[in-house]
C-alpha cells in the first residue's frame, strides 16, 4: 500500500484521474499492518477514494514488470484470481483459494467466471439465448423488453450513479465569437431540452431526468439548489432572441457515445433554432480537445468512480482539475472548502453554494442518471448495483 500511494503521487506514474490521488502527499510505513497517510489537507471521504478508486499494486512485482506488464498479468488480493488475458477478446478468472477467510462479503460461489469482448448487441444476445454466455449487461431498452418474454432468462434494471450532461463553453474558449458566453443562450439550450422524454423514452429503465451537476445519492448533492429548467421551447427561443439570436445560430456538438441520446438532444435544439453538428470522437480525442478549451458543447457521462461523495462529481469537474473548463473562482472555493472541511454541515453548506451558481450560471445542461439493464440465466443469483461494478463474488448458481 506504501509503495502504490507514494508511486500514484509521483510524476512517473502519469495518472489521468489526478482528482483521485491529488489530495494524499505521501505515504509511510509504520509496522506490517499499519500505514500512516499524510494528506495535503484534511479530506474527509479518503477512506472511500482508497477502497474505491486507487487499485493497490505489489511493490516487488509491479517493480520487475512495469505498468504494462501488469496490465497483462495483474496480480492482487481479491477474491479472483486472473488466469489469462487475450487482448480484445477476454479475460478469465478463477476463484482465489488464498482470498481472506475473514471477508465480510463471504467467498466466491463462483469457481470460474470467463468475460468475453463481443462488441456487437446483436451477437450478444444471440449468445445468451442459445447458452453461449449466461450474463450480459448494457442491453438496450427495446431488448430487454424482447428478453422478458423468454421463460428461462431475466431481465433486470438498475438505476445507476453515472449521469448524463452536456458541458457548454462559457468562457468562449472555443472561438472568439462563442455564442455559449452568453448566459441567455446557455439557459436556453437547458430549456430546449427535453429531459423527460430522454430519461423515459430512450435511457428507459430507471432513469430520471437531472437538474444537479451531480448524482442525487451521493454526499453533498442538494437537488433542490437546482435552477429547475423544464422543457420550454418557447421560452428557449425568447431567450435566443434576447441574447441576440433570433434566428438561432450553427454549432458543434461534440460525443464519444450514445449517439441515439445525442441526436435526439440535437433534435431538440433545432428545434428552437440552434442547428449544432455532430462530431462524434473516440473518448481520449475528445477529452484532449475539451481540455483544450476547442469544443462548444459535449455530451459526456461520468459514474464518479463509484464515490458517493459530491467530491467525485462536481468537484471532478469544477475545482480547477484538467476537466474543469469553466474555471470559475467562486465555485472553485466553495469546493475546495466542501472538500477539507470536518464538519458536515459546512461541507453541505459549501456544496450547495457551488451547485447553485453552477445552475443559475448554466455551465451544464444536467440531463439524467443512467439505467442499466441486465440479462442472464434463470438459475444465476445476481443483483445490480447503482455503481455498476457488477459483483460476481456475492453471485451464485441455484
């Protein structure tokens, strides 16, 4: 544990998701079971980003093969062991039989679990009906609905943390002449949007439409600091018209996935006159050029990480990390101080400062949570959870 937070904070390490680490200095060793951690200032859910976020690595042999050896071979302390990587096709794992007796989530049921890439839906779900796979996840609304129909499969959903929002260019980064500085417009793409039938008719399942810049369950996430923006087309267009664009405008809209969400959403904003072109990326492009301050508006997704903290949210994007593009003194305060602060209440208090002025200010277009659906065998015992990690060791056959 030593070795890995004080690598993790070191230039070396090269981490992309610096919000994770950013806060620990350093790390020391004080006997065989115990560390002691010394922060750059107090930060109440550490506990949580450790069990969470930070994979723990073994000194000795992540120090003879290197991050890319491990990737190939991790080795770790969990309740499965990994016996075979085939790079783009799966991974395989077999129960650890050296995996802790005390664990208060039991040992695994489960002696043998093979995870297999097959990238089309299609194929997919032709492999779990006809036994290829006995599990599969992600499955569109449309065929979950076909799947129940079928006696010796189920099909869950599961509300999820990961949200859905559009992030829009409020200091003009991406050209001089943005139309995304104006305030009227950013509230009008908020009011063109029709967050209802996104979450109903397309996300399906659980899902429910968002106004928060951060997931409703998590710590510090005070829904009712929200600026409600129902879906007002008309009241969208008498905003444009007020900012100086009667006849809406031509823009960007830039996504790494959910395409069909991200058309609809572009439906919507037609509608109301802003005509924004699609440029669909890979994630890494994507996150490069938002970074950059050279996108207008995207579409992004984010699950923090699984942490049930307002920190992993808002504080991912607003607290002045890589991501945060609007770079706003205010709420970058207000987060700061919600994040070292003891005393719950003051971290509450400072949150919901920062989310309100993140919502009357419209710097995002919160859309809704996410939902998940799930398909498997009949005689498999699986729950979902709303972080996603789906978690095979608490899974049995019946």
């Amino acid at each position: 544990m030593v070795f890995t937070l004080n690598y993790v904070v070191s230039p070396e390490s090269k981490v992309v998701t610096v919000q994770n680490v950013d806060w620990i200095k350093s790390a020391e060793k004080l006997g065989d079971y115990s560390v002691r951690l010394h922060l750059k200032k107090p930060f109440p859910p550490a506990l949580e980003y450790l069990s969470n976020a930070v994979p723990m690595f073994p000194k000795k042999y992540f120090e003879e093969v290197g991050m890319a050896g491990f990737s190939r071979k991790p080795i770790g302390t969990g309740p499965y062991k990994v016996t075979a990587i085939a790079t783009g096709e799966g991974v395989k794992m077999d129960k650890n039989p050296d995996y802790f007796q005390g664990s208060p989530q039991g040992q695994p049921k489960i002696a043998h679990i093979n995870f297999r890439v097959i990238a089309d839906a299609e194929t997919r779900l032709a492999e779990l009906m006809t036994g290829g796979i006995d599990w599969t996840w992600r499955v569109a609304p449309d065929q979950a609905e076909n799947l129940k129909a079928m006696p010796n499969l189920v099909v869950t959903s599961g509300a999820t943390m990961r949200i859905g929002f559009l992030i829009l260019d409020a200091r003009g980064t991406s050209s001089a002449d943005s139309p995304m500085k104006h305030l009227k417009v950013r509230q009008a793409i908020n009011y063109a949007i029709n967050r209802d039938g996104l979450a109903s008719q397309l996300v399906g399942g659980e899902s429910k439409p968002l106004q928060v810049a951060c997931y409703p369950g998590q710590f510090g996430c005070d829904t009712s600091a929200a600026t409600v923006y129902n879906y007002d087309p008309a009241k969208a267009k008498a905003l444009l018209a007020e900012a100086g664009y009667p006849n809406g405008f031509e823009t960007e809209i830039f996504a790494y996935r959910d395409r069909d969400y991200v058309e609809a959403i572009i439906g919507n904003l037609r509608a109301v006159g802003i005509n924004a072109k699609l440029r669909y990326l890979k994630y890494a492009a994507l996150r490069d050029q938002q970074r950059g301050g050279k996108v207008p508006m995207s579409f992004q997704a984010w699950g923090s990480f699984s942490i049930l903290d307002t920190s992993a949210s808002a504080g991912t994007w607003f607290k002045g990390n890589p991501d945060d593009n609007i770079k706003d003194p205010q709420v970058q305060g207000w987060l700061q101080t919600a994040d070292n602060a003891l005393d719950p209440q003051v971290r509450k208090d400072n949150y919901r400062k920062a989310l309100q002025r993140i919502s009357e200010q419209a710097y995002w277009a919160p859309l809704f949570n996410y939902s998940m659906n799930y398909a498997y065998v009949s005689d498999l015992n699986f729950k979902p959870y709303p972080d996603e990690l789906p978690r095979f060791v608490l899974s049995s056959w019946k």
